[in-house]
C-alpha cells in the first residue's frame, strides 16, 4: 500500500486567518519527560474574516491537560480536541483570552522540531510548523503577537535560560528550580519564537548601535568550548555594522544571544533575538576547522542576523512567500561576504553552489518555481530554488534598475512593511514605486520553474564594419508547466579584441554594458567594427540561465587570458574543460581533444605565471575543473557516471603534468607570517598551494608523496592537514599503506572532536572506489557514528548520495539501494532529515536506461512503505511522478 501524502495547500486558497492573536504569554516549566506549558492567548477576531467562524487552533502530538476561556474551565462540549487540532465551536464575538495547559516530553522528540534535547539541553525549533507541537495555536505567519516567556527549570540542570526578546526578571525557586522571564515588544509569528535551557559557557560582547543602543552580544556553546566561538562573535558584530552601512538597518533589543547545539535539522535559525546555531557553523578553532569552515561561520551567522529585518521585521504572510525573506537574506548575506572577501571569488563560488544545486533541482522532478503555488509539505520547499535562484532574482533586480534605484526600493520596503507579514508583490511594488519601471513581466521569475537557456550567436559584416549577437532563449518543461513564456533576463556583456584590449564599442540597446532580452528572441548591433571581436557574455553571472555561445576555444582562451570580467575569465576555462570532458564522456575524444587540452594547459599556465601571486584564491579556481554533476548536466541522458568520472580524471591529470613545474613554484608560495589566521587572503594562499599539491600528487610528481605525508604530520592548522588528507584519500597514486596511516592518525588524534569525525566520514564515503559502499557499512557501526545526529548522518550517508556520483548510481544499483534503505530507518525519527537525504536520487531519469531502471525500483520500494511520514510521501511521489 502506498502512502499518500498530506493534502496539497494552495496559494490561490490563502484567506486571512478568522482570529487573531495579539499577546501570548508563555509559562513553561522544563522538564524531561514531562515539560508543562501554560499558554494564554490573547484573542481577537479579525475584521478581514469570517465573523462567528469556529476557531481552528493547530497541534501536533500534543496532549491538552486543561482549556479555560476567559478564564473559566470551558465546558467540553464547548470544545473538540485531537493531537492535531483544538476546536472551539462558538468563540465569543469579541477580545477574549484563552488559557491552554499542554504537557510534552522533549526528551522522546527525535523530530528535532518544536521543543527537544540536545547533549541534554533543552531547545526549540519551530520554522515553519513545529510552535504547534509546544501549545495549540494559529500557527501561520501571518497571525503576530508580542511574546512574554516565563522559563522555569532545575537550576543545576539549567542554569541559563534564555528566551526571545530583553531579559525582565529572574530569581530562585524552591526545591532547586529557578526561572527567567523574557519579554519581546516586537510582534512576531510564532514561526520564530525560541527559548533555550542547559547548562552553556558564553562569550560576550558589548556593541553600540549608530543610533545609541547599547545591545549585550552573546554566544552560548557547550561548556570549554567559548575558546571556539569567538570567531562567530567576531562575525557578528561585523555583520550589524554592515547592516547599519549598507542597508541602514539597526538592531533593536537589548540582547542578542546565539545559541549553538550539536542536534540541528538545517544549518541555523533566525528566532527573534535568540538565534540557534548548528554548532557547526559557530564553533572553530585553527586545529579543528577550515578556511572554508570559517567563510561558513561568518556568512552563515551574517544570514541570521540579516533576518532580523528580512524575515523577522518584515515577514511573510504564508509560506508561498518563503523567497521573500530567504532569496532576499542569501542576497544579502552574500554582498556581505563580497564586501569582506573577494568579490570575484565569492561570485564564483555562489555560481557554482547555484549550479550544482539549483540547476540539478531545476533540471529534475523536483523542480518549482521559486515562488511556489502549490505544496504537501513546507518542510521541503527549504530548496535550492527559493533559496538561490531567489537571492539571484535580487541581484538581477539590482542590475535591472541600478544601484541607486534599489537601494530607495530596499528603503521604501523597509518603510511600508515594518511590521508586517507581506508578500512577494508588495516587495516588487516598492522596487517599482521607487524605479518608475513596470515589474510585471520581470515579476515572472517568480512564477516560472527551470532553467532559460540563452544561445547567443555571432555574426560580423566586414563591409559593413557590423557586429551582430543574435539572442534566444527558452525555458525546458517542468513538471505541471509544460509550456514557459520569455523571461526578463539582463546579460551583461562586452567585447574583448583578439589582442585582448576591451573595445568600447556602443551598441543601441546596451546601456551601461547590460542588453536587456525581453522576448524570445533579439540582436544587438555594434557599429564601427573593425575586425571580428571576442564576445563576453553574461559578465559576473548577471542572470540565473545556460548561456551557449558560438565561441571556439581560441576566443575561449582569448577572454581566460584578457577578459576585464573575472568571472568570464573564469567561466572561459571553464567552458573549454566543459567541452572536453563532455566529448571525452562521449567517448569522443580524439586528436582535436588534445590539442584543445594542450591549449589550455598552456593558457593556464600563461594565467598563473602573471597572476597567480596577485590573486591565489582566483587562481586556485581557475585551476579547478567543472564538478562531475555540471558535465552530467551537459550531457543531459543516457548519463554514464563513470565516463563521466574517468574523462575528468584523465584530464586533470594531463592538465597537472603539463603544469607540473609551475605548480611546484605555487606550493612556494609564502603564508603571511605569524600564527594562523582564516582571513580571506591567507586562505586564499593556502587553496591554491593546496589545490597545487593535489595535482602534483595525481601527476605522480617525484617527491611529492613524502610532501604529502609531511604536510599532514606538521600541519598546524586543520585547513593544510584536511588538504594533504583529502589528497591522500582520493589520489589512487597515494600507497595503500600512508592513507591508511594518515586516516587512523586523523581519527585517534581528533577522537573527542565530532565535527572533525564528521569530515572523516565524509571523506571516506565521498571515495570514487568499489569499496566505498561497504566501507560505509563498517563506518555505521563505528562508536562516532548516531543515526540520531542529523550532522553525522550527512557527513557519512549524506556526502555518499550528494557528492559521490559514480558510487551512489552504482551500475548494480547498490547505492540507490543502501540510500532507500537509510530513508527507510530514517524517517522514523526524523522525517525531515529523510526527506533531505531522498532528494539525491533527482537525478535518476538522466541516468543511462540500466542504471534508469534499478533507481525506479528503489524509490518504488520507498513508495511502497506504510507509514511513510509526509515528507519522505512528498519527495518519494513527485520524483516517481
Ligand atoms: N530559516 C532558516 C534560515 O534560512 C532555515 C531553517 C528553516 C532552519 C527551517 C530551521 C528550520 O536561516
Ligand atoms: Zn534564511
């Protein structure tokens, strides 16, 4: 029997809510097993809805101890109540309170959402739907009130509790307990209410607002641990005083408390004043985490904080809405990394984060519009899509009306919407208001799933000393749109000649190097043209679609050598290594593949020997090749991943022996002195010697096996020994017997450390090699593996089916296998998780038609369950679909 899964929601169907909730008070006493909550309700019907309607409050899971009106004991005929719902019949026709006694067991919680234990402190997580599993309530965005939260706890077992909002009153009770009151003036959903009790080390920071606010800064950790947050701290602080520059936004508590907890479903979580933090992306010391781990820390918690404004000052008015606060806080999180790093680099990286995972999801049974119509099960609409397509809506919107117009737009927003829950119209309205321009058709975005491709064609008239770029685009079928319509896309571009000067040619239609294409298809017309130039479309990304541009690999080479767009400079290797490697998948690799891989080691090594000290960490990526996913992409069916595979290696390694005397010199390349530090240029130092050592071991270089080893055994920092590491476990040329030695060594020496086990285990189970699969099997039995810690479960199950293509689609579909059998277990626990980790097989239908076949079965027996969560229902079905 098949499982189905919840009833669809519809964003045609949204009414206003009938009630409203203007004050909640909050009394909870933490326990255990047997937590107690007293909640009274202050409520009102609202003028936009039904008069007289029955109240509707939502549950789930609980159990109701006692319901009082006004506070009198209500009559039970006066009420229905079930785990999932509480009906009132008849609610008076005015104001009245409500008082619900509910009592919840935190400690059997392994869904991670409402109130739950981890490492025995006692936290909360309610986006979207988990305030429903503490007290009965209308638990819709759009219904905001102010909270007071009453904590009370046994002091020995929490000595700190924190709530939402400014601390009023704490003190001592008898019998061991004692409590804490907080108070938050700012009306909020319950989406983002929190309270946090344990036993926690903090460390504080004081910070001043422009406007005055004298705010207490601090992040709660596990106790010995404080050493490992100052980073995030540090973190912080910059990311208000980059909110109060760019955007003009201040704080507005008291307090601004983080919380980091070793068992977290997503990476963290905005709640109004008391952020909770998986403790992955706060915790880091120089011999724990990574460059990249730190550049995580710092954006990550930049994205929280950004939300106290996008998200919490202005939320949303359902859950359709969702890009309204998270495209606009990604957008925003990622100027403040451009800002504090390398613009350029940050951009890459943002691009290939979007292709690797927007555009895999655009491409497969799981695509959506980043503003959804339609969904079974919000906890899966937490995408790629509303996440990165939606913060690439915003930027295109910055590039479409200028820097000075959205910024009035952003201002105009934060003026009319304080305080409110909105919707993705009445954001685009201000940018219009502000702009003058009508947004209706760029307002399609939202509405349409899939990735456009663009093909862009050249043609020059030498007589008529004309340049012409022919422009077309078209949007691929997603499911339940199988037609599309021509988007609003602005493609940055310029002309480049073949000696590498940049031409200022003008073209009517260009303004300000940006041609805007409206409809199907356009030109654009360059005058004056005196020999035939390079074209350099879509500058740093301007626009979330495949570009195919008739450039051979000489102009190719041409733009990574001279473009005066970094991003093109990249993405022109990028598209040369593309094109060899689908070929080369293809099996069509032949002389004209080596003369084209000949070249491009050649321009690479023309790129590094002038820039690669200037810039190492651009540098870094420019020796970095498409990931496996992209050329599957490319490919599009009858995907072999292990062609796919073996094409990549084989011309990474051509590429490293023909750079191998250069790659020796970047290896070099000297660290600013001193101890440690993750600033951006240090690491950008350290990613290019890295990448260098990786290649020279896959080259086989003389001597470089004894680098490697040496790297590992003296590295002071977890970045350069993680590097030698991951070169040891995945270069075939490493012996046997050193990642043996350094594996055990990694794993004795960072025993006590689960956030460094976790790069271990993922590292094995990322290993492209026959064994993986049953290396995997032992590592589940290993001590520091627990199915019930969502970070282990994607270190070691996770990274398999993500990032390990040719053993996830085994030919003999044991990977499709073990992944359906680990949903399976799973989704008993925690559904959310198991859903996450299902999405890997979205995918499947490009594979070749063997592999097409055993993945099918997979997720048919995955289908077949009984008692499948909603969740696992929802991703299950849409990908059989
Ligand atoms: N709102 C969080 C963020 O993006 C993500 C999140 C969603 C966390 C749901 C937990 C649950 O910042
Ligand atoms: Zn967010």
């Amino acid at each position: 029997m098949r499982t189905e899964s919840p009833r669809a929601i519809r964003l045609e169907e949204y009414r206003p809510s009938d009630y409203l909730i203007d004050r909640v008070d909050l009394d909870i006493s933490l326990d255990a097993h047997a937590t107690k909550v007293r909640a009274m309700l202050a409520i009102r019907p609202n003028p936009e809805g039904t008069p007289g309607a029955p109240l509707t409050l939502d549950g789930d899971e609980l159990a109701l101890e006692a319901l009082a009106l006004n506070g009198e004991t209500l009559a039970e005929t006066a009420y229905t109540c079930q785990p999932d719902r509480l009906t009132i019949a008849n609610p008076p026709r005015d104001a009245f309170s409500l008082t619900i006694e509910t009592v919840i067991d935190p400690t059997a919680n392994t869904k991670l959402m409402g109130l739950y234990r981890s490492n025995g402190v006692y936290c909360t997580q309610c986006e979207a739907e988990g305030f429903r599993r503490i007290t009965y309530f209308l638990d819709r965005p759009d219904v905001m009130a102010v909270y007071t939260t009453r904590i009370e706890a046994a002091r020995e077992e929490a000595p700190i509790l924190l709530g939402n909002g400014n601390p009023v009153a704490a003190g001592d009770l008898p019998g061991g307990r004692h409590f804490a009151v907080w108070d938050d003036p700012h009306p909020k959903p319950s989406y983002l209410f929190a309270l946090v009790g344990g036993d926690l080390g903090s460390v504080t920071r004081d910070f001043v607002t422009k406007g005055g606010r004298a705010v207490r800064l601090a992040i709660y950790v596990e106790s010995g641990k404080q050493e490992r947050a100052h980073y995030a701290l540090d973190a912080l602080e910059r990311s208000m005083r980059w909110d109060e520059d760019v955007f003009g936004r201040e704080y507005d508590l008291d307090v601004f408390n983080i919380v980091a907890v070793s068992d977290f479903n997503m990476g963290a979580m905005e709640n109004k004043g008391l952020n909770i933090f998986n403790d992955k992306y706060v915790l880091a010391s120089p011999e724990t985490a990574t460059d990249a781990d730190y550049a995580h820390i710092e954006a990550i918690i930049a994205h929280e904080y950004f939300h106290n404004w996008t998200g919490n000052r202005i939320t949303c008015r359902d859950w359709f809405q969702l890009c309204l606060k998270e495209g606009l806080t990604v957008f925003r999180d990622q100027e403040f990394s451009s800002d504090e790093r390398s613009r350029a680099v940050e951009r890459i990286n943002a691009v290939r984060t979007l292709r690797a995972r927007q555009f895999t999801e655009d491409a497969g049974p799981l695509a959506h519009p980043v503003r959804p119509r339609e969904y079974r099960e919000i906890n899966n609409f937490y995408t790629a899509t509303v996440y990165e397509k939606g913060a690439e809506i915003i930027r295109m919107l910055k590039i479409l009306l200028g820097d000075d117009a959205f910024a009035c737009g952003m201002d105009l927003y934060f003026a009319r919407h304080d305080n409110e829950a909105t919707t993705v119209e009445a954001f685009l309205a201000c940018f219009a208001r502000a702009s003058g321009q009508d947004l209706t058709h760029f307002a399609l975005w939202y509405e349409q799933a899939g990735t456009p491709r663009v093909v862009v064609s050249s043609h020059y008239d030498s007589d008529k000393r004309q340049y012409r770029l022919d422009f077309a685009q078209s949007t691929p079928s997603t499911p339940g749109q199988p037609t599309k319509d021509p988007l609003v896309i602005p493609i940055a571009l310029g002309l480049v000649d073949h000696d590498g000067g940049a031409l200022d040619h003008r073209a009517e239609g260009l303004s300000d190097g940006v041609f805007v294409l409206r409809h199907s298809s356009d030109s654009l017309i360059f005058r004056d043209v005196d020999a035939r130039p390079v074209p350099s479309v879509l500058r740093g990304f301007s626009a979330p679609v495949r570009l195919s541009l008739d450039l051979d690999d000489t102009g190719l080479l041409t733009l990574v050598r001279h473009d005066s767009d970094a991003f093109n400079r990249w993405q022109a290797g990028q598209n040369v290594a593309t094109r060899l490697l689908t070929r080369a998948a293809r099996d069509e690799g032949d002389a004209a593949g080596e003369t084209a891989t000949q070249a491009l080691a050649e321009a690479l090594g023309s790129f590094l020997d002038a820039q690669a000290a200037q810039d190492p960490a651009f540098a870094a990526l420019m020796l970095t090749l498409p990931p496996e996913s992209e050329i599957a992409q490319e490919i599009g069916k009858d995907v072999d991943p292990d062609a796919i595979h073996r094409a990549r290696e084989a011309l990474r390694d051509t590429i490293a022996r023909a750079l191998a005397p250069r790659l020796e010199a970047l290896r070099a390349i000297p660290v600013a002195a001193g101890p440690y530090s993750p600033d951006a240029a240090s690491a950008g130092v350290r990613a290019l010697r890295n990448i260098a050592l990786d290649l020279l071991v896959k080259a086989d270089a003389a001597g470089i096996i004894e680098a490697l080893a040496a790297q590992y055994d003296n590295a002071d920092n977890m970045t350069d020994r993680l590097a030698a590491l991951t070169s040891a476990v995945h270069s075939p040329t490493v012996p046997d017997a050193l990642r043996q030695r350094l594996l055990t060594d990694f794993r004795n020496r960072f025993d006590d450390e689960p956030l460094v086990i976790d790069k271990w285990f993922a590292l094995q189970s990322g290993r492209a090699e026959p064994d993986t699969l049953a290396a995997i099997a032992e590592l589940m039995q290993d001590t520091a593996f627990s199915i019930n810690n969502p970070n282990r479960v994607r270190a070691l199950i996770g990274a398999f089916a993500m990032n390990n293509p040719t053993q996830f689609h085994r030919a003999d579909g044991a990977g499709y296998d073990f992944l359906a059998d680990q949903v399976i277990a799973l989704d008993a626990r925690n559904p959310q998780v198991a859903a996450r980790l299902l999405t890997a097989f979205n995918s499947w239908r490009m594979m070749e038609p063997g592999r097409r076949a055993k993945a099918q079965a997979a997720l048919e027996r995955v289908a077949s369950r009984d008692g499948l969560s909603g969740d696992v229902a929802d991703i299950v079905q849409r990908t059989l679909d």
